[in-house]
C-alpha cells in the first residue's frame, strides 16, 4: 500500500514517547510519516496528546524517547526549522504585531531576508489568503476568520514545506470554512491537521490517524476509519453526518 | 475603551506629513518650553500657538475637549484650593475663607499651561497611527525592548479588556454586585484571574514567536531598517523648535 | 462596572500620584526624566543578566496590559469606590520588569487618557516606580522564610502593597507641595503634607489588603507568576 518513495518523507516519528517530569505519560510509541505533499488528519478526543504531539514536532518540547525527524535531519530541541510552521489554535497567540502586515512580516525579517525580499513574500502571503484589503488593520479589528486567515499567512509567508493546523475551524463561520476548505485543497505543502470537525478532515485530508491517551490506534482513509462506528464511539467520536447511509439519499455522494 | 486618539491620522495635512521623528523632537521640545513658562505675559501667545497648530491638523474641536474634559475636572479639583491658600493679597472673602489674587494667577496659569500642552500631546498623537509614532521613538534610540513592549502592551490591552469586560459580566448575571467591601475578595480573585490568564497567554505568544525565528541569529532587531525617509521640507517644520527657543527666550528676558 | 464611564465620585488619591502637565517646574519635569532614566538603565541591566531575557519580554508586556486593565476596576469603599495603584503588586509579579511596565503604563495614559502628564512621565514613573521596586525587595524577603506559606505570602503581600504606595504618595506629595503654592511658608507646607499622607491611610490599607489577597491567590493558582 505505500509506495517507497525516492525522496525523504515530510515527516517520520519514530516510537515518540512523551511525558513531563514525574507525571504519566501523554504520547505512546507514536509513529508516523508523512509524504511530502501528504495531507494528515489527526482525530481524536480532547486530551489525546494532539497539541503536544505538534509542540514536539516543531522542537518546543523535548521528546522522552524516540525520534522525530522533518525532511531527513532530525528535530533539535529549540533548533529554529522553518520548513515546518504551526497555526495555533488561537489566533490572538499567534498574531502579536500591531498591524496585519508587519505580522506577516514578521517570520520572513527573521530568515534575514532583504527588504525587498520580505516584501514579496508578504504580498504573495497575503494573495494567497486573499487579506490584502487587511494590510493596515490592528489585529484585534479583525473577526475570527480574517485573523485565522492572517495567522495562516503569517506561517505560509516563511514558505514551510510542512503545516500542522491546530482546529482551524474552530470559531469560523460558515463562509471562512468554506474558503478555509477551499484554501487547504489547494495547497501543496503537506499538512497535519487536528481537528473536531470531521465533515472538514473528510474533505481535507487524504489520509487520517486516530489518537486517543497517547496513542495513535489506527490510521487510514478517512471515509473509512469514521464510517467505523464502533471505532468512532469507543474513543469519544460520532460518525460525521455525510458518511451515514440514508433511507432518502440527499447528499451528492453516496459513501 | 477607545485608544482611538490616532482615529484622525489619516487625514491631509501639513503635520500629518510631517516625518514622524522630526514631529516628535519638535513638539516635545515645544512641550518643554510650555511648561518653562511661569510668566502670565506668555500666556496668550502660548494659546495663540496651541490653536494655530491645531487648526492646521484639521483634528475636530469635540476631539479635544473631550479629551480634555476629565483632566481638566480633576485639575480644577487639585487645584481650587490655591486660591484660598496661595498668597497674602486678598481679592475677596468668601464666608469665612478669603481668596487670594497670588494664588487665582497661580490656578490660571496652571490650568492654562495644563490645556496647551496637553493640545500638543493630542496633536502629536493624533495625527500620525500609534505604531508610526513608536517606531519613530524607536528611530529615535528608544531602547529595542521598550519599543517591543510598548507595541505588545498595545497589541493585547484591547482583548485583555475584554476579556475583563466578559467576566464582570457573567459576574453580574450571577448576582454579583459590586458596591459592597466584602466582595473585596472576589474583585481580588477577578483581578489574579486576568493575571493568570495574561501569563499564560504570553507563554503561548513566546512559543508562536520562537516558531517564527525569533531570538534567531538572523533576527530582526527592529529599527534598523529604515522605515522613515525625510525631506528637506520636514526641516521646516523644525520652525517649532525656534517657537520653543522663542518661548523661553521670553521667560527668561522677563524673568 | 465600567471603565469608559467615570464616576467622579472618587480617589483623589491615585490621581494625584499622577501628576499633570502643567503644574510643576520644569526643572523638576527635568530631572525626573533623568531619575526615570536611571531606574530604567537599572532595570534594563538587571533584566540583561537574567537567565532568559527575551522569553521575559511577552510576559512583562501582556502582564503590563493586564496591569493597566485591573487597575480600572473599581473597588468600592462605601460610598463611594477606588482605583488601586497596585505598584506593590506590580513589584512583586514582575520584579525588575516593574519599572519599565509602570514608565510604559505611565506613558500610555497619559496619551490615551491624558491621565498623568507627557512633561510629568519621569516624575511619575519614578515616583511610582521605584517604590514598585523597592516593594519587589520587600516582597522576595518571602523566600527566605518560606514561600510557600499562605501567611506569609499574604503578609509580604500587604506590606508590599501597602509599602508600595505609601512610599509613592510621600514621595507624590512632597514634590506637590514643595513645588507648586509658591507662597506657602514651611510649616504650611509640612502640615500639608502630613495632612494628605494622613488622609491616604485608608488607601494604603485597602492596598495592602487587596496585594496580599492578590497574592495569596496567585501561590494558588500559579506559583511561578510571583517569581520575582
């Protein structure tokens, strides 16, 4: 089923364990790869690990055993690597500048890119997340889906090769997810997507892992593992509402 | 809550063009000699210049005096007691309290110098964006680290207050009222519970920040990329300075 | 509760260890800009040293937001109802970060509010400052005799905050009354300033009490915010 593939996976965890000090741990045996170009989507309960699961991928945490590597070379502890960027679940973590642009800015002025540099790839940043109109806005101005949409840019403005999203869905309205949904599906970098939505990692993602207490307890199409339903309901999950057969069908396709 | 004294900036007019650096040297300076003057002769040419200027920035006059309106409350209530305490000659008695006329020109001159230099302040933030004029401090020799926590501070006191705004409301949906001193303790507790969140939410913003290389050896250090270009005619607005010089020339020529 | 809406029913306290534009010399504006500037190389230097001084730099500025935001709430001292300073507590969260949190809060004010004074920044900042850090000093006493202990951590809290203003508006008062009535005589002066130090004793009180609930809270709940 997987084909070897001549260049270096995006992402490979090796049996990652993970706990703090003195406490039980929160990450099992994980593994994990990630073709370039791949999108993942990671369900699972609240609590499953998912977020500390993306702190140790981008090195904010250090692993307790096991190996993680992005692109071949393995991940330091602390090590800046901006070909992997992480959209946090909150944007008003992530968005600290005063000004939208200078957000965008901000990653690029940090490679050490020239001016003119940095100015090309905020534009073509803010281009492709369609925000230009949002250049001068503070970001408190700005609603839940213009400041998603500008945390996105502000990480894809670094050029990763690899994005983890953390719930991007959360708080948007209808028409942000849509271009959110839009917005992934054209996207070529690969991609670690948590979500609760499920509706939307159908639609996103080509593959999907299923955490829970730490481990990953299996993984595979999505429209199969959430079809599942004994699966889905043993870790806290409900089948998503599309791939639930209908005595009168009225979706577009049929599972 | 309303930062907005920069909700004017951008309006057309000679001082909103003004490079930023020069305006801040100039008005401050301007400021200073202001508050050099202790002489009631200077006062009306400190009133003519302070409308002159304003008229020029085109900012509305309800601007200002609603910016006015609580300070100068709470001068007028420092400062009523100067002319029953202030000085030996006596202008009239009030029962049993006499006013004094050393200390009524003591309160006129206070209140006056107190209006002018506070237009000044209104003036110079009002007509350029808050985060302008903090780069130009920065341009000026701010300290980096002053320049960065002034920008954050910023940033994240309009979702700090909100953030109180919401929690004092579902206080009062739960019959919280706030008159009383006994509710002391819960005021204590809502005040740690904005501390604890703000400290937690740093944390968050540090690790978004780090993600995107700060603390790199390619860093941004801020203030070295030369966001302000002046002209010759920015000079020209230096004539302030020479208003200023002209200010205490005065004072001291009468003095 | 809100904090568009002033009711001026209140603290003449607070409002007049922010001292306005306009009312004093500028020799003293002068000089207290250069005190301010002292204190801020000071603590700049001090915070240099630290064991990770850019991780600090987030939290000193959403804590200085944060500040800034708590102190609008109001605190009812029938009938009617205060603004703490809170520099007490301020020193004792955030250490040597205090005073460039206190200048910035100053400063940001005095522009948005005009509360306090662009002229009157130095004098302000260093008259709120340096007893912010002095209320630091008081307050690290806790770890040698045991931080971990409510009491204490409550105790230190209070003289912290209670200290912390105290010294403020001494300092406040002084500077007011020597300067401004420039046709008091001495013993004028001198009563005056015992008279308004006097009447500020309720306030320091109210302060100390709220740092040391404050505080207490915060050994609770987050330990590692009371640090300094």
């Amino acid at each position: 089923m997987e084909h070897v593939k001549q260049e270096e996976p995006a992402l490979d965890i090796s049996d990652l364990s993970f706990s703090y000090p003195q406490r039980s741990p929160v990450l099992r045996n994980i593994n994990l790869k990630l073709r370039p170009g791949e999108k993942v989507g990671v369900i699972g309960p609240n609590g499953a690990g998912k977020t500390t699961l993306f702190m140790l991928i981008c090195g904010v945490l250090k692993t307790s055993s096991g190996n993680i590597s992005l692109f071949g070379r393995d991940v330091v502890p602390g090590e800046f690597r901006p070909e992997v960027g992480l959209v946090f679940q909150n944007p008003d973590d992530q968005l600290f500048c005063p000004s939208v642009e200078d957000d965008v800015a901000f990653g690029p002025k940090n490679l050490g890119l020239t001016a003119e540099e940095v100015q090309g790839r905020v534009r073509e940043a803010m281009a492709l997340t369609g925000i230009q109109e949002l250049a001068q806005y503070p970001p408190h101005h700005l609603s839940g889906g213009q400041k998603r949409m500008v945390a996105i840019a502000g990480v894809l403005a670094m050029h990763p090769q690899l994005v983890i999203y953390d719930e991007p869905t959360s708080n948007l309205d209808i028409n942000y997810r849509r271009r959110l949904i839009s917005f992934l599906q054209r996207s070529r970098e690969a991609m670690l997507i948590a979500s609760h939505d499920l509706e939307f990692i159908l639609e996103v993602c080509d593959r999907v892992i299923l955490l829970d207490e730490g481990r990953v307890v299996t993984g595979g199409k999505p429209s199969e593992i959430m079809s599942n339903v004994k699966l889905m309901e043993k870790h806290s999950l409900e089948k998503p509402h599309s791939l639930v057969p209908h005595a009168e069908p009225h979706h577009g396709v049929n599972p | 809550m309303k930062l907005q004294l920069d909700r004017y900036a951008y309006l057309e007019t000679p001082l909103h063009a003004w490079d930023p650096r020069y305006k801040l040297v100039g008005f401050m300076t301007l400021i200073f000699a202001f508050s050099f003057v202790e002489n009631l002769q200077l006062l009306p040419f400190m009133v003519a210049v302070s409308g002159i200027l304003y008229a020029v920035s085109h900012l509305p006059l309800s601007f200002l005096l609603a910016r006015l309106r609580l300070p100068g409350f709470f001068l007028l209530m420092m400062g009523v007691l100067l002319p029953f305490l202030s000085g030996s000659t006596v202008l009239f008695h009030l029962g049993p309290l006499s006013v004094k006329q050393e200390g009524c020109l003591d309160l006129l001159l206070i209140s006056v110098k107190f209006v002018c230099i506070l237009t000044m302040g209104i003036i110079l933030f009002g007509t350029s964006p808050f985060l302008t004029n903090v780069k130009a401090m920065r341009a000026l020799g701010l300290p980096s680290i002053l320049a960065d926590m002034i920008l954050f501070t910023y940033r994240y006191l309009y979702d700090i207050n909100d953030n109180l705004r919401t929690m004092q409301t579902a206080m009062r949906l739960r019959g919280f009222q706030g008159h009383k001193l006994k509710n002391l303790f819960t005021l204590a507790s809502l005040a740690g519970t904005i501390l604890v969140r703000s400290y937690e939410q740093s944390d968050r913003v540090y690790r978004a920040m780090t993600l995107r290389g700060y603390g790199q050896a390619g860093e941004n250090r801020g203030g070295q990329d030369n966001e302000f270009k002046a002209y010759s005619r920015d000079l020209f607005g230096l004539v302030l300075l020479m208003v200023a010089a002209a200010f205490v020339a005065g004072q001291v020529l009468i003095h | 509760m809100g904090i568009d809406r002033y009711s001026p029913v209140f603290q003449e306290g607070e409002k007049l260890m922010h001292i306005p534009d306009g009312v004093l010399p500028t020799t003293v504006c002068l000089g207290g800009y250069i005190t301010a500037g002292a204190a801020t190389w000071f603590s700049l230097r001090k915070i240099s040293r630290q064991e990770n001084p850019r991780e600090g730099m987030p939290k000193a500025s959403l804590l200085t937001a944060a500040f800034l935001v708590v102190s609008w709430i109001h605190i009812p001292i029938p009938p009617a109802s205060v603004h703490l300073m809170l520099n007490g507590l301020l020193g004792a969260v955030l250490g040597y970060y205090a005073f460039p949190a206190i200048l910035i809060g100053l400063f940001f004010q005095a522009i948005m509010f005009q509360h306090g004074g662009l002229t009157t920044l130095g004098v302000n900042a260093t008259v709120i400052g340096v007893p912010a850090l002095l209320a630091y000093y008081i307050f690290r006493l806790r770890n040698m005799v045991g931080k971990e202990n409510r009491v204490l951590t409550g105790l230190f809290g209070f003289l912290a905050g209670g200290g912390g203003l105290a010294l403020s508006a001494v300092a406040a008062f002084f500077i007011l009354v020597t300067t401004i009535p420039a046709h008091l005589n001495v013993e004028a002066e001198r009563a005056s300033i015992y008279a308004l130090t006097l009447a500020h004793i309720p306030v320091m009180i109210l302060e100390g009490v709220f740092t040391a609930v404050v505080a207490v809270f915060l050994q609770r709940v987050k330990p590692e915010l009371l640090e300094g």
